[in-house]
C-alpha cells in the first residue's frame, strides 16, 4: 500500500512494549517481558509472549474440541445453549473488559481465559465426578480439570506457555491455591461471574427455572436480566479492586452472587432435571472407563512415558460429548449383521 513503510518485522518491539507497559500499566500488572517458559525460546519480533501463548491456545485440538463439549446441558434441542466453548469465550471477554479497566496486563488475562477449561472432560461437572471417582477406585488417583488444564498444555498439545499463563490455568479452580498475578486472580472470579449468568439464561430457556423461581432479594442487588447483573457485578468488581489493589468484590454483591450461586446448584446443577441425566452420564463415562482398561490397546497412542491412568484418563478427558456417546454405542448397543 502506498506510504506504508513498516518492516515485516520490528527489531525494536520488547523495547516498544516495556515501554507501553511502563506508561499505560498500573504498577501491580505482570509485565509482558521477561518470558518465563520451559524451554527458552527466541521472542517474537510481532507479538508479545502472552500474545503468543493465546495464539497456541486458540490453534490447539483441545481448544476446537470445546465446542462440543457440556457446560450445563447434554446435547441439547437448540442452537442458543451454551457449550464449554462459549463460556470459555464469555469468561475471557468480560476478564478482558475488568483488566483494562484495572489497568492490567489484557493479554495475559485473554491467555488464561482462553486455556482454563481445557481439560475439562465431557458432560461437564457430572463427567468430572465420574472421573475422579473412577480413576480414586482403580488408580488411587482422583481428577479435577483445572490440573488436566495444565497437563494439556504442557504434556499433552506441548504448548510451552508461559508461566504466569500456566498459574492462572491451574488456579482458576477453588482448592488450587491463589493465583499468582492479578490478571489469574481476575479470570477465577469472572468465571464464576460468567457460568452463574449464562446458566440462568439457559435454565430459563430450556424450562428447568422460570423467572419466578429466581430469588427476589439477590435479583433486586444484581439486576432482572443476565447483562444487567454482569454489568452490576463487573463494576463492583472493578471499582471494589481499585480501591484494593487487588482482585475483590463488595459485601452486598458478592454476597448476593454467592447466594445465586447457590440457588442454581440447588435447583439447576443439581435439581430433577439434572439429576435424570446424572446416571446415564455416569453409565457411560464410567463404562467406557472400565472398558479402556481392560481393553488398553484400542486407546490412542498416547505421549511418551504416559502410565495405564494418564493414558486412561488423557484419552477419555479429551472425548466430546458426542464421541463418548458414540465409543459407548459402539461397545455397548448390539449391531445388525450386514446382508
């Protein structure tokens, strides 16, 4: 194009942005540079190392895979249901929209959002449960998807993240320990913030809950529609944080998301409708579990070094859910004889 006379590439890029950084972030964000990662790399002359590691996380397998896997509902009668793929874009977005609003590094917030369910296994929490009670009774060893995150990007995609990106991977879930950046510590709450909203819309949707049910006094602190609590809650957040120096809610807000929180494990999560679906669930993940470890050569081959579980448990973890249906069928459902 005429009068553009920029280089393919700009020698002088770590110095732009360690410059950037210095003037446009607030003192507590994590810097883009120096790169902490397992095997030492050459930087990019185009984008930032966090800026790379959400591009590996995007272009990976297990990133495509989210889109058919549960957040909520099994394989659902409609378009508009969310999958663990648009919560996993919903959380990043609004994460985004609280670290520039902090002043803090948005890069690395995006990278953690994009990477924190990537372990997550089929048919959501269910599917979780199943795993780990499964892989405790046959390997001594449970499973939570926040570690198979990790193990994803790490051992199994070999991404070569880096590791302030890893920490929020691993720490998104409670019992992880905290974050070690503010920008991991905005991701664990804003996926809280995310899945209670837009699994409301989606209880709502599907008739498991009608806007009556929804409880009064929380509706009236955070507001009657899924964009005005987020709203509610993400300026909560970002003006409760300011005043902090670090990632926290007010009483009154954060105390009425707790409680909804509640409210949709009692009626939602775990309500009849749910639970009608728990042990077909569990029949299935739990059979093919068992099947795969008494059939281990028909798992995939598997990374290098990978025992009998991490096999076991990598193959399965990374199943959609529509692949686990059909493995089930496949071994379980009698077939015709071909004429």
């Amino acid at each position: 194009m005429d009068g553009v006379s920029a280089p393919v590439t700009d020698p002088a890029f770590e110095a732009r942005i360690r410059a950037f950084e210095q003037d446009a972030l607030a003192p507590v964000a994590t810097r883009s540079y120096p790169a902490e990662r397992e095997r030492a790399e050459a930087e990019c002359s185009l984008r930032t190392p966090f800026q790379r590691d959400r591009d590996r996380i995007v272009h990976c397998k297990a990133f495509r895979r989210l889109k058919q896997k549960t957040q909520v509902f099994v394989a659902p009668e409609g378009d508009h249901y969310r999958t663990r793929l648009t919560h996993t874009l919903e959380t990043t977005q609004i994460s985004r929209t609280v670290a520039r609003a902090l002043r803090l590094n948005e890069d690395l917030t995006e990278a953690i959002g994009l990477g924190h369910d990537l372990g997550h296994p089929p048919f959501g929490h269910i599917g979780e449960e199943v795993l780990d009670r499964a892989g405790r009774e046959r390997f001594g060893r449970g499973f939570r998807h926040n570690e198979h995150s990790l193990r994803v990007v790490d051992v199994i995609e070999r991404l070569n993240l880096t590791e302030p990106v890893r920490d929020g991977i691993l720490r998104h879930s409670s019992g992880a320990g905290e974050p070690a950046t503010l920008e991991g510590k905005i991701v664990r709450l804003v996926d809280r913030i995310a899945y209670i909203n837009h699994d409301i819309d989606d209880a709502l949707r599907a008739g498991v809950i009608a806007p009556g049910d929804l409880p009064r006094e929380e509706i009236v602190i955070l507001g009657s529609t899924g964009s005005e609590r987020i709203d509610t809650l993400v300026h909560d957040l970002v003006e409760h944080s300011w005043a902090a120096q670090d990632i926290v809610q007010g009483a009154a807000v954060g105390g009425a998301m707790l409680r909804l929180r509640t409210f949709m494990f009692d009626r939602v999560y775990l309500g009849p409708t749910a639970r009608a679906e728990h042990a077909k669930i569990a029949r299935v993940l739990r059979g093919l579990f068992d099947w795969y470890c008494d059939h281990p050569g028909e798992l995939a081959e598997g990374v290098a070094g990978a025992s009998e579980a991490d096999r076991v448990t990598d193959y399965l973890a990374g199943m959609t859910d529509r692949f686990a249906i059909r493995a089930w069928t496949d071994r379980v459902v009698p077939h015709g004889l071909a004429t």
